[in-house]
C-alpha cells in the first residue's frame, strides 16, 4: 500500500465568520459551474452580454421576474427531468452554464430539438433566456472576418507545434529554446500583434493549439475556431453542443503529404468527446464520454499512439446542495476510445458504483461512494507503457482509495498499477457550505482533491519522478515504477480555493508552481503564498520564490494569486493571475521581466468588442517562434471576466 499523508488538524468544519459567509456563496457558484459575473460596469462600451449572482439553485429572483415567462415554461415542461438529474437530463446547473444561443440551438435542431419542438421559436428563446440568466443575442459570423484567398489555405508543411495539452507526452509544459525565438533579452519587446473577441462569452478558458499556420481554440459560446495565425482572420467556425473549456488536441501528420486529413480533438461542458476535419472544420465522431447527467469534460483528451485518453469529471459537488437530489453516483474514469472511430478501447473507474446508503426522513436516497473526478489530462510515459493522473475528493461516504490520489494506469488495458493516495478520508460537496440538504459527508473532508495535470519530469542527475500538485497547496513527486513517494514540499497555503490548481512546469531539473491561495474565510495553519515557486525537481527544496504583487486594490473580483496553468522555457516562465496579469519570469532567478495588464479592452480584428480578465483554468500562456498566444478572461467563481484571445510578437 502506498503511504498515505494526512495533514495535521486539516479537516475542520466550515467558520462561521463573515469571510466564510461570504467565500460560502462564491464556493457554490465554483462547483455549480454557474456563470457569475460583474456588473455592467465593469466593462467599457458594448461590453458582452450581462450576468447575474445566482443563489445556490442557480436562478435568482431577479431572473425569475426578469425572464417570467421562460421561468414559466422550464418549470412546467422542464424542470421534472433536469431538475432530478433523470436519464441524461443535464443537470440545471450544466444548463445555466451555456449561452442563450447554445441553449436555443439545442431546442431547435440540436440534442433538444423533439422535446423543443412543442415550443415556438420565441418560447425556446424565453427559456434560453431565463436559464443563462441574460438576453438572447442572435448569433451572427458577420463581425468574424472571414479570411480571403490569402490567408484561407492551411499548411500541410507545418504540423502541430505541440503533442497536446501538455505540450509534450510527460506533461511537462515547457517550449525547447528551438521552438521559439522570444527569450530573456528580448521579451520586454512584446508588442500585441492582434486580438480575438470571442462573441457571447464571459470567459476564455480552452488552450489554443498551432498548426498548419492557424490557431486553434475553443469557446464559452460553444464554437471553435481556426485562425489565421498572422492575421487571425476566420478559416472556419465548427459548433459543439455546449462550451468548450478544455484544450485542443492536433492529431500529427508528416511534413508535406498533401493527402492527410488531420483531426483536431477535445471536449464540451456536457461531456462530449469530439474529433473534427482539421481542413474542414466538420465532425468526424462524436461520443458521450459518460451517461451520468453531471458528467464533464474539464480537461483535455491526450493523444498517444492512435488512442485518445479522456478523462471524465462531474458538476455533482454541486448538486448536492439541493435538497431534494440523491447524492451522491457520479464516479470518475479514464476512457480510452479508438482516435480513428470514436470506438471505445477500455474505461477506468476509479470507484465501485454508488449504492443507497440511506434514506432520509424527506424519503431522498443517500448513496456512495462517489466522486474521485478527473479534471486533469493524462501524462504518457511510453517507457513504462502507462499513464498517470490524478483524481479529485470524493462526493460522498465511502471515502475511498482513489480519492485524492495520483494513479498509473496501462496503456493498452487500463489496468491500475499503482497509486498513492495523497489525503484519505476527503470527502466533501457543496452542502457542506449551502446547509440546503443533509447530504455533507461526515467527517467533512477540506476538498483537496488535484486539479493540476502529473507530470513526468527528470532530476538533474536523470532520475524520473511522476509530480502531482494539490489544492493543499503540497507538491508531491513519486516513483513512477511503483507510486511510492520520493518527496513532497508545501508550496503553499492551500484551501477550497485552491492553492495549486491547475497546471505546473518542469524544464532543466527545476518545477514551476503556480500558487492561487485565495482568501476563502477558514482558519489555516500555513500563510498564503499566492505567487509563482520554483523547486529543485530532485528534492523538492526551493531555488525561489516570487510572491504576486497585489495590484486589487478591493477591486471586486480581483485577486493577485495565479490560477492558471502556466508555461516554461529554458529561460522563461509565463504565468497567467487571477488579476488579469501576464507576468513572465526569468527561470534562473525568479526575477519578473513583463508584466502585462490585460484587463482592458481590446481593438479585434474580427469587430466583437472584447476585454480581457483574470487568467485562470487549463489555458496556459503559449509560446511559439517569435509569438505568445493568451487567453484571457474568467467570469466565473466570481473572477474577472473577459472574451479574447491575444497574440503578441516580439521584436526581431
């Protein structure tokens, strides 16, 4: 059995204090995936469409009056299935976390469409309206700017710049110096070289990908785009069923063969699984990743060997905050499907199916175990012939040996190696802070389950370890021949807010880690640290460490901490703040070169206005020869929110 730790006096119940009063209503807007925005206000003139707080069902009364007719219309045509989580019914709260347009479409010709079919035109709008909480606005490619002649031609010379979301098989998030020109004597000459506003979106959260002389990126409106990356001009514009937060994937093709048809993968809100013509822009294959109506896809697939690896996370925290929801059944998996077909190879669960433990006085089932989600993409380590990730807490009692744990897995049969459970016993959901039902396990965990992707990454002296960082704010490394631990370091404070979160980088001996630390209202026995920290990958004793300036200034919504995943190159490190702040660091010294304010708006060169937010989630900041591509916007968990993708150039 591999050595399990348990943190010291880490499990307590929820402060009653105003700081925890308040984090309580930002928590459960987090783990709903809802949709929560600042005022109008906050952005400068046609801004994108407005959103409202929402109480812990997700609709508040202000949408109940506002949008009183397609309120109307849910609770009566609606709210039996999706309400109760029945069949595939998405969960309301996966609902309220689409656009009115991706709503609309559904319920007229998209997977909605027989039961939208009793509905006008007008009424899908009105529910539409009232779920996401803001008006309809008509979609329209007009303001897009299709490229001309030009610049419409993909290059099949160029194959994708990176092997997927990790940027390379391990995970590691670093760029090699030949893959970019832009280095520590020329990086204060970044200029903004051109802008993308994403069309009724509140949030940038997909990690672009390159290849073929486009970018390509996904969205909150459920769209992705291929983009001329020197001019950003429209190639094409293929609609998912719901938004796309998680990474593009780019199949790799050889140089030159004119007759290839690469593939481009990824995944949507509501759990699908896609493959789609890279030339083309149209589907391919389409697969429902799990059958669980809480069902997610938050990071992306990994592409290895003509198998896709998906990995398979949940909005069910969330659900069980409602009192009348049987909590809890969602379990996490790793699902390995055929990259040709779609056809499944073999799926993991990281748990036994949930069984009813109990009936409360209300008559509503408890069941468990649950939970153990992954929201985090596979490392391949081919050597080894397996995978690695790492799993969330579980949702409900049982608390099980996979929960919070960092897991190999074979190749070829999906077979469990090993794991090493970092924290037994967490178990946590969103009724721990609503109060809204009987559904919080007990014991309580802290919900400190592992956000961030493993990494396989090599000591200076050619040592391999499997790195894992944790929302405890502890960083582990393991062996990856048997999970036994090598070391572990606390990097940071940690808490449901996290401390790390979602994504770190190794290069040259050294890992990188992102810190959030967010104030969240519990009592703690480390001080924050949110701030970027580098360790020595062979013992994980600090080189250094850069604390985030605090430029918030009580601004709402802003906080200085980092919480995004970031990226490395041999003498460089880009890290993305949930102050809306690019900052780029030396590696050797940790000393900050650039800092980029990208809460502003932007001029686009496809006319969508757009401002940039807090930088959060799995879209890391991406270096490519003389560019740095970023995403910038986060509206949601009360962060800033903002729609655009930039690209900035340095100089010759």
């Amino acid at each position: 059995m591999a050595e399990r730790i348990e943190y010291d006096g880490a499990v307590r119940a929820p402060s009653r204090d105003a700081a925890s009063q308040s984090f309580r209503s930002i928590i459960l807007l987090l783990a709903a995936a809802l949709c929560l925005m600042l005022p109008l206000s906050t952005y400068a003139a046609a801004p994108p469409p407005e959103q409202h707080p929402r109480d812990w069902t997700g609709l508040s009364a202000e949408a109940d009056s506002r949008f009183a007719a397609g309120a109307a219309i849910y609770k009566q045509a609606c709210a039996a299935c999706h309400d109760t989580g029945v069949e595939r019914a998405p969960q309301r709260r996966a609902l309220q976390d689409l656009t009115p347009a991706t709503i609309r479409r559904a319920l007229s010709d998209g997977v909605m469409r027989e039961q939208g079919s009793a509905l006008s035109d007008a009424q899908r709008i009105q529910v539409a309206e009232y779920l996401a909480g803001r008006a309809f606005v008509p979609p329209s490619d007009a303001a897009l700017r299709r490229c001309d002649a030009t610049h419409a031609s993909f290059d099949l010379n160029e194959p994708p710049a990176f092997s997927g979301w990790g940027l390379d098989a391990a995970n590691s998030h670093a760029v090699p110096a030949n893959a970019t020109a832009i280095t520590r004597s020329n990086v204060g000459s970044l200029r903004l070289k051109w802008a993308f506003g994403f069309p009724d979106a509140n949030r940038a959260r997909s990690q672009p990908a390159i290849a073929a002389g486009a970018i390509f990126v996904g969205s909150h409106n459920g769209g992705v785009y291929a983009l001329d990356r020197a001019t950003g001009c429209l190639r094409w514009r293929f609609e998912a069923d719901a938004e796309v937060r998680t990474g593009i994937v780019v199949a790799p093709w050889r140089a030159g063969d004119t007759k290839a048809r690469p593939r481009l993968y990824f995944g949507d809100v509501s759990g699908n699984a896609y493959a789609i013509d890279l030339l083309a822009g149209t589907l391919v294959w389409k697969v429902v990743a799990d059958s669980h109506p809480s069902a997610t896809l938050t990071a992306a697939p990994t592409l290895h060997d003509g198998t896709l690896f998906v990995p398979v996370s949940s909005i069910e925290e969330a659900a069980a905050a409602a009192p009348n929801y049987a909590c809890c059944s969602f379990r996490g998996s790793v699902l390995a499907l055929d990259a040709a077909t779609g056809k499944q190879i073999w799926r993991t669960w990281l748990g036994p199916a949930a069984t009813v433990r109990a009936t409360n006085a209300q008559g509503i089932e408890r069941l468990g175990p649950a939970g153990a989600a992954v929201w985090n993409s596979p490392a391949i380590d081919a050597r080894r012939g397996q995978l690695t990730v790492a799993s969330s807490d579980n949702y409900s009692a049982p608390a099980t040996e996979l929960s919070d744990a960092i897991i190999a897995m074979d190749l070829k049969t999906g077979r469990i190696r090993w794991h090493y459970q970092a924290l037994a016993g967490d178990m946590w959901n969103v009724a721990c802070f609503s109060k809204t039902s009987d559904a919080c396990p007990n014991p309580q965990g802290p919900d400190y389950g592992f956000g961030a992707a493993t990494v396989l990454a090599r000591t200076r002296d050619g040592r391999e370890l499997v790195i894992a960082g944790q929302k405890s704010g502890w960083a582990f490394a393991v062996d990856p021949d048997d999970g036994k631990l090598v070391w572990r370091q606390r990097v940071g404070r940690g808490g449901v807010g996290a401390g790390i979160y979602f994504g770190m980088a190794a290069v040259d001996g050294r890992l990188f880690v992102p810190v959030t630390d967010r104030a969240d209202g519990q009592p703690h026995d480390h001080p924050a640290s949110p701030g970027l920290h580098a360790l020595d990958l062979g013992d994980g004793s600090f080189a250094w460490r850069a604390l985030a300036p605090d430029t918030c200034a009580g601004r709402a919504g802003c906080d200085p901490g980092f919480g995004s995943a970031i990226t490395a190159t041999p003498e460089l490190v880009a890290a993305g703040a949930d102050d809306g702040h690019l900052r780029i660091y030396g590696t050797a010294d940790g000393k900050l070169l650039l800092d980029i304010d990208t809460v502003r708006d932007f001029p686009t060169v496809n006319a969508v206005a757009a401002r940039g937010g807090a930088i959060g989630g799995g879209a890391a900041p991406i270096f490519h020869g003389r560019n740095l591509i970023v995403s910038s916007g986060y509206g949601y968990a009360s962060k800033l929110p903002g729609n655009v993708l930039l690209v900035y150039e340095a100089a010759d």
